[in-house]
C-alpha cells in the first residue's frame, strides 16, 4: 500500500513500471468520471461543460493507463444555441456527468446539462460513429443520470431532481433508450445533495452509488440496495470518509477488474488549478457492501494512494506506446486529435487543418466583447496536466496578420492569462496578457514566432518567446493557473480581431514536454506526450 501523501506534491503518479501504480492515475482534469468494462476493455467517459466536441472517451485495458479514444458530440448547437460561438453564454453549464452503458452489442451515452435536460446519443463502438443526440427530457435543474438492465432486459433511468431538493427517481426505459415514462417515476432516494447516482450489480443485489454533502464533512460515497432493479432501495451505508485532505474522491464508477478485485475510477470533486483529477481506488467487499479505498478497522473506506495493477495473470504489462494522455500534436492528420476542444462550439469556417498542409490555420473575426479573449470564438484548448515539469512550446506563422490581430498562448479557466503577438498597421509587438489588461512588448520583425508556457506541481505558469526556435526570452509575468466555472486550467491557442473579419496566424506545431511519472519509465514511455 502506498504511503499517504500531501496533495498536489506527487513527484510520480500512474504507472510506475514494477507492476503498481501511484494515484493520480490521471493528474489532469477528467471531471464527472462513469466507467463500464465491455470483455477485455474498460471505457470511461468525463463531463466537458462548454468545451467542443463535447463529452469525452477514455479506454484501458488496466484502469491504470489510458488514452482518449474520442468525443461523443460534435455539434454543442444540439442542446442549445448558447453554447455556440455566436452566443458563448454558458461557462460552467453545458454537458454534465453522464453513464456509459453497454448493451446488446452497443454502447449508450446519456447525461445532462442543468439548463436544458437530458440527452441520449449511442454507437456500435466506443470510437462512434455517435448519433446526433436524442432529448430524452426538455427541462431544466436535472443532473447525473445513470441507466441498468434487469436479466429480462428491462431497462431503467435514473435522475437527479437538483432544482428540487435533490430529488432522485426511477422511471420505465423504453427498448430503444430513447424516452422514458415520466408518469411512472419513482422517488428513490432525496437530501443532502445526493447526486452522482450509478447502478451497479453484484451477486444477487442491485445497488444505487451515489455521493452526499453535509456542511463541514464534505462530500462522500454512499450506497442503497434492492433485490429488483426496480427497488424499493431501503438499505443504505456509507462507503467511503470524505477525504477532504485528499479533495473528496466521490465521483466514478464501480468495476470488476481482469484480476477478480473491484475498483473505483473517481474523480477528486473539490478541485484545484489542475481540475478534477481522476485516482483508481480498490473495493473491498464487506458484509455485502463495496467499502472503497483503505478499509479502516470502523469499517469504512478511505482515499488509498496506490496499489498493483489490476492485470490477469496473463496479461503483458503496458509499453506506454498504446494507452498514454497524447498532448503534442503535428497537425498532419486531416482531422483535429481527440485531445483538442474548443471553447464553445466554433465557427467552422475560421479554422483549417487542409489549407496549408501540416499546419493549423486560424483566421481571426471579432470577439462577441472588443478584446475579451474568453469572449472570442474558436480558441483552441488541452486539458493542463499536474506533474513535476510540465512544458508547451508552439510555433506560429504570423506572417498574414493583419492590423488588430490578437493571437498567441494562453491559460483560463475564469480568468485568463496569455502571450502573443498584437498587430497595429503593418507592425507587430509582443504582448502579455492578464484578464485582459496588457504588457506590450518588443516589436517583432520575424514572421515565425515560439511560444511557451512552464509550471510544475505548484500551478505558477511562466512564458518565454523565442524567434528561431532555439534561445527563449522570457516575458511577461507569473500567472497562477486557477480553478474556475468548475473547471481546472486549460492551455489554448487564441486567435482574433476586434476591426474584424480579417487576417489569420497559422501553427506548425504544439509540442507538450512532461516530466516522467514513473522512476524507471521504459522508453518510449512519453517524455513528451
């Protein structure tokens, strides 16, 4: 059993090489974690509020180490106008928790958005083709559903009333998981802001996991049971302590993994500047209950920081080739890579990944507030991560901007903070930018321009510039990356114009450089992601 640790102080996370692992598994902001295992392989999903495409895919083959292997929705104007760059009204809204479910050979995704419902989208593979959504419920103040089928293949959903004292209830799933009978609601479980319901099964007993808040305890797992999927759910426990030292793991999914044990992929719901950051926790079957994490002699669970890989005997240890966090990208596919969302759903086309080949091409137009850069349409973001060294260089071909061009690197979550280029007429100065108040500086006389952004396990972000891509000056000041809107820190490219419609920076590369998590990471285990 690993040692306990301060939070936010890991010099080594994940798969440490031997055979065991460090939480985090993921020290980067995967919030709202469901996860399912379909045979050999384990699926999980994270909630992505106003970020586009939306509601993102993890697969594993150890629960240990993984890679997103898509985005469930690609058009955010499906659940609502607000969410598009036209409006861009909804920070800290959007698509919430969800479930992932498999069944009769195809997976199904449903979640909720607080302002506008519940949605339901599936797909033959986790990698999609995913159909457009389906609105299983048009009304506000709803959130983290989950969904089961019984040994007859009666299907059940099940909902937060958030709006209304955290109300959860049952109702009837029609075959093809695209309604429900809201008449037949049953009232399942209430209070203490009970939410994040999942139903698991285990031997004969149904069971309802969900997370509860009290004031000054924080939030924690809990659990009812029934014989029937349908209930009553009258028994209850507490699973696991709120761990409020280790950031309250509360949220996830319980599964069986290949080496017969059960676990608990959980995000860390309080958050910090790094986000909701996902740990793998053991659970212990006791007395008919999933106790989680370090069972103390009380008989309840808390936050463990590691444990082995939960591989079959047979199963080969991970290269690091196959299942890793990608981060650096080339931009030589035709297609942007699942890591990339943007703020909002973009302008389609003011972006391009085939106009100069090998490059993003990012044409500027004004922001919906004169020079918000939160309020400017298609920035480009990646999740941040928490390690020991962390690095993200890009290049930028800045030679067709034109007069009012903001455009460079940036960090936000509710606040902001960048350095790029500014243009006036036919020259371009650099520019630091924090909230939107701004250090010019050099004028620039180059057209290829390197940015970087560094920080470690403390969050504090420091940029440098380079203008041929070797020496780097730095600039600007010390930014401490933030939580915000229920996020944690995001990196991102930026690109607009308050006089309009005009000009455009093109990016060769961004490359992201990690320090490595394990101490004998086996090459090519990424140094740079």
């Amino acid at each position: 059993m690993a040692q306990k640790r301060t939070w936010g102080e890991w010099q080594r996370w994940g798969d440490q090489g031997d055979g065991t692992y460090l939480n985090p598994v993921i020290p980067s902001d995967y919030s709202d974690i469901d996860c399912i295992r379909v045979g050999e392989d384990f699926y999980a999903i994270s909630s992505t509020f106003q970020f586009s495409p939306g509601m993102t895919i993890l697969h594993s083959r150890d629960l240990v180490n993984w890679r997103i292997c898509a985005n469930a929705v690609p058009d955010l104007t499906q659940i609502s106008e607000a969410l598009n760059w036209t409006q861009m009204n909804r920070p800290a809204r959007g698509i919430w928790a969800g479930t992932l479910r498999h069944h009769n050979g195809r997976f199904y995704l449903m979640f909720g958005t607080p302002d506008e419902g519940y949605f339901m989208t599936s797909a033959p593979a986790a990698e999609g083709p995913w159909q457009p959504l389906t609105c299983l419920l048009a009304e506000p103040g709803w959130d983290d559903c989950t969904m089961a089928w019984d040994e007859r293949g009666r299907g059940v959903f099940v909902g937060t009333h958030f709006s209304d004292g955290y109300k959860t209830y049952l109702f009837p799933l029609a075959p093809d998981c695209a309604s429900f009978d809201r008449s037949k609601g049953v009232l399942i479980n209430e209070g203490s802001g009970r939410e994040a319901s999942k139903l698991i099964r285990h031997g004969r007993w149904w069971y309802l996991i969900f997370s509860e808040h009290k004031g000054g305890v924080g939030r924690y797992v809990m659990a009812k049971r029934s014989r029937t999927l349908t209930g009553p759910y009258a028994e209850e426990r507490q699973l696991a302590l709120a761990s409020p030292d280790a950031m309250e793991p509360n949220q996830g999914g319980i599964v069986e993994g290949k080496d017969g044990q059960w676990y608990f992929l959980t995000h860390h719901g309080s958050g910090d500047w790094s986000g909701r950051i996902v740990s793998l926790l053991p659970v212990t079957w006791q007395d008919g209950w999933p106790l989680i994490g370090e069972v103390l002699p009380e008989g309840i669970g808390t936050m463990q920081w590691g444990g082995r890989i939960p591989r079959a005997a047979d199963t080969p240890a991970a290269d690091g080739t196959d299942f890793f966090m990608a981060f650096s990208d080339d931009f030589d596919a035709p297609r942007l890579s699942p890591q990339w969302q943007w703020n909002y759903q973009p302008r389609e086309a003011f972006y391009s990944l085939s106009e100069r080949a090998g490059w993003l091409r990012l044409m500027a137009y004004r922001p919906l507030e004169q020079n918000r850069l939160l309020r400017a349409g298609n920035t480009l973001t990646l999740r941040t991560i928490r390690s020991e060294e962390c690095e993200v260089t890009a290049k930028f071909d800045c030679s067709r901007a034109t007069d009012g061009l903001r455009a460079g690197l940036c960090h936000f979550s509710d606040h902001s903070s960048a350095v790029g280029i500014v243009c006036e007429g036919d020259r371009r100065y650099l520019e630091y930018r924090h909230n939107d108040a701004s250090l010019r500086g050099p004028q620039l006389t180059t057209s290829a321009l390197w940015l970087r952004t560094s920080w470690g396990l403390d969050g504090r972000a420091t940029y440098a510039y380079s203008t041929d891509g070797d020496i780097f000056h730095p600039f600007g000041e010390v930014y401490q990356m933030r939580w915000g809107h229920y996020r944690g820190d995001r990196i991102g490219l930026y690109c607009f114009n308050d006089a309009g419609e005009s000009g455009l920076v093109d990016v060769d590369y961004v490359h992201v450089r990690i320090s490595p998590h394990a101490p004998s990471a086996p090459s090519p285990r990424p140094f740079a992601f």
